[in-house]
C-alpha cells in the first residue's frame, strides 16, 4: 500500500461504522466514508467522536448538510511540509483536499528533484484544486493545471499563493482534458510528468459524458503524444472498483512501457488511524516510471 504517513497538520482519529474522524489543523471534523464497513465497539473507540466541531449527515434523498458545534470560519488552511492548503467544508462532504495523495505528491516530488534537471514539465489533468500542481511546483518544475470546474481552478490559485509559489511557472486552464490535450498535440507541447486524477463519471464544461471505463485507456494513449522522448512518470489515480490493480497494469504494459519501457506500480492509497491501528483504503494510485 502506498501510505501517507507524514501528515502533522492532518489526522485521521478514527474510523468506524460508515464514518472518519479527522483533525484538519484544530478543527475536527466527522465524515462519510463508504469504505468503512466495521463497526468498533464503543469502549474501543477515541473519545473525540462527541467532540466534533460540525458533522455532515447524509439525506436520504441524496446529497447531505453540515451540522455545527460550534462557529467555524469558512476557510482555514493546513500544511504539509512547506506546502500549505485551503480548506473549506463544501456542501458535498469534501473539504477540497484529499489528504491521501500525499505519498504521490512525495514520489514525484523526489523524481523531479533527483533528476537534476531545471526545465522538467508536468501536465496535471483533473486538477481539482491543485495539490499535486503545488507539490511539482514546489519539486521545481513547471506546470500546466487543467480542470473543467473554474471555482477548483480559482481555488488552486489561492493554494499556490498560500504556500508562496504563484510566481512560479504555471498554467492554469478551464476546459475539457481531452480537447485540452488534443489542441497541446497539434501545438507540439511536450511534458515530462503527467498526473491524473479522473472521476469515475463527469460532464464537462460544454456537456461531454465522461465515463472512465470507456475513456481512460484512450486518454492515456492520447497522453503519449505529449509526452517528451524521455519522459520521467505518469501517475493515474483511480476510486473506481471496476479498475483493478491488475487491469491498471494491464493499459500501463499496452501503452507506457511499450513505448518507453520503464517499470509500473499499481497499489492501494492509504491513511493511517490512528485510533486502534487500522489502515483506511482510499482507491489506487497507478506510478510509472523510468
């Protein structure tokens, strides 16, 4: 499993019976999380579950609500090494941060790093709100952010400015990542890195269907035409069942090795709890590299 265990700012207290307990700075917070299938006795549990700042309760007819123990502000932020993130609750339980990916953030960190080169350039396709682009920033290289979502954009934005990296070398683009990627092969833009992290199914900004199991081999085929001659990884998140470690290796031997060689891993992306030991699974995460 690929584990992100690093976090100082962030916490997973606890999980049990359908929900997480986090610390996100000194907020705590209580979510839903359909991975969660135990149940831990009570006497076996944090004693922080009824100390929650705000809880997001499911409705029955889809969607939720947010319930306050107390004021909260609208927005804080927390660290990650030198890197920095906004916060905020959003009305669909997320928080605009997955603190999982941080042991992929790390990883290609340290390739750009350890390849001693100044001109490395990243493509960052489903970008959300930016925390890979702020961590291949902050590793040195140049980055182009796209998203269909111009409030995610907006809000990478902020990230960059929070964690002091917004004069850096950045792209930030609004627009459908296969048309985007389509356009940069006829520019003859090339890239180094790219990372991506599709929805399991979408829209884009001018209505097109996007479904990963009948898109994503034929992303990433169109990705190797923008990728340089000797490109350094290719990450692909996935929170999809129907994409298996196995069939993930499977597109990476049809389609990166093939053509540059390299090796490939696909593993579960993890948090750990700290309450009883336990790891929380948080889909997989497919790493290529030279």
């Amino acid at each position: 499993m690929f584990l992100s265990d690093k976090w100082k700012e962030y916490e997973l207290i606890d999980a049990s019976n359908g929900e997480k307990l986090e610390r996100w700075g000194k907020i705590i917070l209580r979510r839903p999380d359909p991975q969660i299938v135990w149940n831990i006795p009570k006497s076996e549990r944090s004693p922080m579950w009824d100390k929650a700042d705000a809880r997001y309760i499911r409705s029955n007819s889809g969607g939720g609500h947010w319930e306050f123990n107390k004021k909260l502000p609208e927005r804080w932020s927390v660290n990650y090494g030198d890197l920095k993130f906004g916060i905020k609750m959003m009305g669909f339980k997320h928080t605009g941060l997955f603190p999982e990916q941080a042991t992929n953030w790390d990883w290609f960190s340290d390739i750009i790093r350890k390849s001693g080169r100044k001109d490395v350039k990243v493509l960052n396709l489903f970008a959300y709100t930016g925390g890979a682009s702020i961590a291949a920033l902050s590793a040195g290289a140049s980055v182009c952010h796209v998203d269909a979502s111009k409030g995610m954009v907006g809000w990478a934005k902020e990230n960059a400015q929070l964690s002091g990296l917004a004069d850096r070398s950045i792209r930030y683009i609004v627009d459908d990542v296969k048309k985007f990627v389509e356009r940069e092969i006829r520019r003859g833009n090339k890239y180094d890195g790219i990372i991506m992290d599709p929805p399991s199914y979408g829209r884009g900004p001018s209505g097109e269907v996007w479904k990963i199991e009948d898109e994503l081999f034929n992303l990433i085929e169109l990705c190797m035409n923008v990728m340089s001659d000797a490109p350094l990884f290719f990450l692909v998140n996935s929170y999809t069942t129907g994409l298996s470690g196995s069939v993930m290796e499977n597109i990476y031997k049809l389609t990166l090795k093939k053509r540059f060689g390299g090796q490939s891993q696909t593993d579960e992306v993890g948090l750990p709890v700290t309450q009883g030991g336990l790891t929380l699974p948080c889909g997989y995460s497919s790493r290529w590299n030279r």
